[in-house]
C-alpha cells in the first residue's frame, strides 16, 4: 500500500470535515430563519485495505468519508407576533404550498403568510398556501386541497330577512282594547309596539314595527308595519292572524309562528319580495312592556375589514356587517421519513420517493396542531453547533498535520539515494 496511502487518508479528512464545516456555517447562517431545521453529518470509515502479514491477514483503513447529513426535525421554539396570519405547527405536520400554474406540492414549517393582490393567501416567495374550502353554507367541502383565496371584490353581498324571533314581555296589567279599534297612527288603540330591522334582498335595512293588544285576559293579538322605499312613503301593514295565548302562570300555552307574506312586503325599491317567519317567545308577566331580544337572520351588504386564522387554522373573514364567514381550513402533510425530503430553498421542502407520500389532512394530534399569532423559529442552539465546530476545527488540524508528516516522511525517503 505504501507510505502515500496515508497521505490521501488526510486528504479524506480534510474533505471530510471541510464540508462538514459548511454544514455547521449553515447552519449558525440559518439561526434566524424562521421553521428552519438544522443538519448533523454523519461519518463513515472507507473501504479498507487487506495486508497479509506473517500474523495472517490484516486490515488498514483508507480514510473517512460523509456517510449522510441528516436533518433535525426537532420542534422549534414560538416568536408570538402581532399578525394573525402566522402559524407555527407544534407537531410533525407540514404547512402545503404550490407555486401559481404548478401542480407540485411543496412543504414548509415557516407560517409567516400574507395576501396577495389577486387575494390568495401566499408565503413570502409567493407560493400559494392550500386548504380546504368552505362553500356558501359554511360547510367544508370534499375533494382535494386548492388554493386559499378570499374574493377580490372585498364585498359580501346582503342577505335577505327570512326569520325574526321576538323576545318580550307584555305587561299582565294593561287594560283590554277593542281589535276593531285597532290603528298604527293611534298609540291609545294597542298596548305596546316595538321595531326591529330588517333587510331585503338588495341588503337595504328596514324598519317593521309590532303592535301587540290585549284583547282579553291572558289574549294578545298582534299586528306589523313598515314603509316602502320608493320615496312614496307608502305603508305596508298587516294584522296576525294567530292571537298569542297564555297560561294563568303567564306563560305562552302553544308556539307562535307566523308568516308574513311576501307579497305584503314590496319595498318597491326593486328588490325581491321575501316573507318573513315571526316567532314568538314571550311571556306575560305583571311586569313592564319590555322587549329582551330580537334576532332576525338578515344583513346588509358588507365591506371586508380583516382576515385572520384561528386556533383550529380557519381562515376566516370579517365584514363591516358584523358577518365573519369561514373561507377555508388550512391542511397539513405528514411524512413516514421526513429525512427523506429534498430540499427546495425559500424554506421548502419537496416529496421523494425515500420520504414516501404524505398523510394529507386538518390539523390535530396525528399532523399537528396550530398556533396563530405565532412563528416557529429555527431550532439550531448555538452552543451545540459551536462545540461541533471546535471538533470539526480540531479534525481538520490533525489531519493536515498527518498531510504535512508524510510530506516530511517522503522527504526523507528522496534523501536515502544522496
């Protein structure tokens, strides 16, 4: 084998611990990198050499080579911050992305999103972050992830009132009253009225008034108004045709729904004509005329004033309406070996046939759970990489010296002949 074999053996180590170096000057270069995740070298010892000797047959190694750089998937410590579209993953999951017109699915533990102009939800490279999508009902829909995107219109449109629950009391003191004296513009013909408002189909708002008269001990009827909305100032009204009964106790004997036609209720402002079902949950005590809730499921048109992810990784918006409408729910991978992963840069990752497929689905405790309001920073310490630096450093110094002695050694070998 010769004396020159051990030079290349300290030409390995160089090599060897060099590029080991690198991977150490990455990895201090990446303490900052937000779902960064940190890489080790492994060695190994190369083919050795037979020698045959008067003891029998020996072996002499021909150096050290990178047997693997292994990445660290360790869960790194959360930065909390002020936007609510940063989501650090506390688990083994993996944040899915694509770039716009590639169908390739790339990977990342960095959650740092925001929005572009065409309203997807994208990280800092532009790679459009994937969910699965809410429809219309605010139920999440089958199939494959897609694109997170809010519409780039920023309005919602008005949703039209179709139910209205009254909540009252009426006074079990008040005096009975004639129903064929009954008239909106005559406070001393009903006991009580209130309004609510309601919407068309156009999100314009709306005033509907109710009247409620006693008509007999423990019997009130009731009757509606409202106005059009063409400028006339035309009335709209109607009168119940269910009276609202009570027990002696003061206590609704049977439900009341009615409904009030649509065809009662043309705003004549060109929207559509949509009845109204008017449920009624009142009591009747000896105590003041008082309306304790009124809920009806319609709303005017909306501006878009925020968007933001919550703990269960919901992007939801906001509106000027008060509405907040569920647009998709992110989605996270999983793999068997996630060591496996090819590294893409822009803190990407991308499946190989080593990592195998990945395990698609919401976040929980199998892919991970979510945090917003939060980063996930790199996990290298900084102590561990500088101690492995001073092994590397100290490495590479022993196998330079044994460079330099075969050069002394093969000096003296050249000055045998003189």
């Amino acid at each position: 084998m010769g004396i020159s074999s051990a030079l290349y053996s300290g030409v390995s180590g160089l090599n060897t611990n060099g590029q080991a170096m690198s991977v150490i000057g990455n990895n201090l270069a990446n303490t900052n990198t937000v779902g960064f995740k940190g890489s080790r070298t492994v060695f190994s010892d190369l083919l050795s050499s037979s020698i045959n000797g008067s003891g029998g047959l020996s072996q002499v190694g021909r150096g050290v080579g990178m047997s693997k750089v292994d990445q660290i998937f360790s869960q790194g410590t959360f930065e909390s911050t002020e936007s609510g579209l940063d989501v650090a993953i506390e688990g083994s999951g993996f944040f899915i992305l694509k770039a716009p017109g590639d169908a390739t699915p790339y990977y990342s533990r960095a959650g740092a999103f925001r929005f572009d102009d065409q309203g997807y939800l994208i990280n800092p490279e532009g790679y459009r972050v994937q969910g699965k999508a809410y429809d219309v009902n605010g139920v999440l829909t089958a199939g494959d992830p897609t694109d997170i995107r809010i519409p780039g219109t920023g309005l919602i449109q008005g949703n039209a009132t179709s139910t209205l629950r009254l909540t009252t009391n009426l006074d079990a003191s008040e005096r009975i009253l004639a129903l064929a004296d009954f008239d909106i513009t005559d406070a001393n013909t009903y006991n009580y009225s209130s309004s609510v408002q309601v919407f068309d189909t156009l999100g314009n708002p709306h005033l509907l008034t109710t009247y409620f008269v006693k008509t007999a001990q423990n019997t009130w009827n009731w009757a509606w108004s409202t106005q059009t909305a063409d400028g006339t100032n035309t009335v709209l009204q109607g009168v119940g045709a269910t009276p609202l009964e009570f027990t002696t106790d003061g206590i609704l004997a049977a439900p009341v729904t009615e409904t009030i036609p649509a065809a009662a209720l043309d705003w004549l402002n060109g929207s559509t004509p949509t009845a109204i079902d008017v449920t009624f949950d009142t009591t009747q005590f000896n105590s003041a005329n008082v309306v304790l809730s009124q809920d009806q499921n319609g709303y005017t048109v909306g501006n878009l004033t925020g968007v933001e992810i919550d703990p269960e990784g919901i992007v939801i918006a906001s509106y000027s309406n008060g509405r907040q409408i569920r647009v998709a729910h992110l989605v996270l991978g999983k793999f068997v070996n996630p060591n496996g992963l090819s590294l893409e840069g822009n803190n990407l990752y991308r499946e190989t046939s080593t990592s195998g497929p990945p395990r698609v689905g919401l976040p929980g405790p199998e892919l991970g759970k979510v945090f917003t309001n939060s980063l996930e920073q790199s996990n290298v310490d900084m102590g561990a990489e500088f101690v492995r630096m001073i092994t590397v450093q100290r490495g590479f110094q022993a196998n330079s010296k044994i460079i330099t002695t075969v050069d002394e050694l093969l000096g003296e070998l050249i000055n045998l002949k003189r």
